[in-house]
C-alpha cells in the first residue's frame, strides 16, 4: 500500500515533514522510534507587560534553533494562552526554524507548561492545603485537588511511597530535576 508516493509504514508529521525513524510493520502495526515534540523556550517576561503591550511586546529572538542547532530561526505568528488573574487570552511569540521545521514558543518561565496558574501560585495552594488541612479561600478547589493528587503521584513514582521530607519538599525536588510536580503524565 502506498499513499503520496510513501510507503505505508512512514507516517506524515504536522507541518507536511515526514519521520523516517519508523520499524517496519509487524502484523500491521507500526512503531514510532522518534517523536516530535513542540519546543517551549520559557524566558524571563512579566505577563502584565504582555497583556498591555500585547502584540507590540518585544520578544527576545531564540540564538537558533534548540533542536538542530541552526543558526537562525524565523517569526512564525503567535499563540492565544490563558493565564490566571487575566481576562482574555495573552499572545505568546512563535518562531519557526527553516532547515528542520520546528515551531519555538516562548513562554513565562513563571508558569509551567499547560498550566494556568503560576509554579508560586500552585506552591501557595498546596503550602496551606498541607499545613492547615484546608484550602485557602477560592470559587473552585478541583483543579487544586488535582494539584495535590497529581503530587502524590509524582512523588510516589519518582522518589518513594513514604518521601520522609514531605510533599512541599518533593515539589521543589522535581522542579529542580525538570519534572512538572503537578502533571498528570509520569
């Protein structure tokens, strides 16, 4: 079976760039070996000069591409995001690199990716969660029960059931060794 002039067990990317990193089909399944990820840069921007600057905001040009390394890497539009304390979407700077087709985006590095809420916002919140045994005052508590299901999670699966330091201390631990302490993905 051929479509486009490719054999089947090559598969398209976003973008139109096909992966070539594929083994060949077994029993009519095919396994993807490389996988293309989006590139976050986070950079250090506050996000009310964002908002009222919106568009007209200068973002600092990435030195090239984190991926393969090209030299240079071109505006590629921007991307809406939703953040807390904001009544409308902000626009976060894409770029685009030429030679291998990766989309940068760049965002606060005050927030973690996908998430709405700043990393100190979400530290508060599971701060007094675990110290008083009650959630500080808000409208909902079930994203913030996400947020400290999702801790118990990563901190079973990446330190120990029993982490003697407490969960405020595995937080800042899988920050610094660059997990997402609050994700859902393991």
């Amino acid at each position: 079976m051929v479509s486009h002039g490719r054999p089947f067990f090559y598969a398209k990317k976003m973008g139109g760039e096909v992966l070539e990193n594929l083994t060949t089909p077994n029993n009519g399944s095919v396994k993807i070996l490389k996988t293309v990820k989006d590139m976050i840069i986070f950079v250090s921007v506050l996000l009310k000069d964002i908002f009222d600057q919106e568009r007209d905001f200068i973002w600092e040009r990435p030195p090239c591409c984190p991926r393969c390394n090209h030299y240079k890497v071109w505006s590629h539009g921007f991307v809406d995001r939703i953040f807390d304390g904001f009544n409308t979407t902000l626009s976060l700077k894409c770029y685009r690199c030429p030679l291998c087709g990766c989309v940068i985006t760049l965002r606060p590095d005050t927030h973690f990716s996908r998430f709405q809420a700043s990393k100190d916002k979400i530290y508060l919140f599971l701060s007094d969660r675990l110290k008083t045994g009650r959630w500080p005052p808000a409208q909902s508590h079930s994203r913030h029960r996400h947020w400290l299901g999702n801790l118990k999670k990563q901190t079973k699966a990446f330190l120990s059931d029993t982490w003697e330091k407490g969960l405020l201390a595995a937080f800042d631990y899988l920050v610094s060794i660059g997990n997402i302490p609050v994700s859902r993905s393991i």
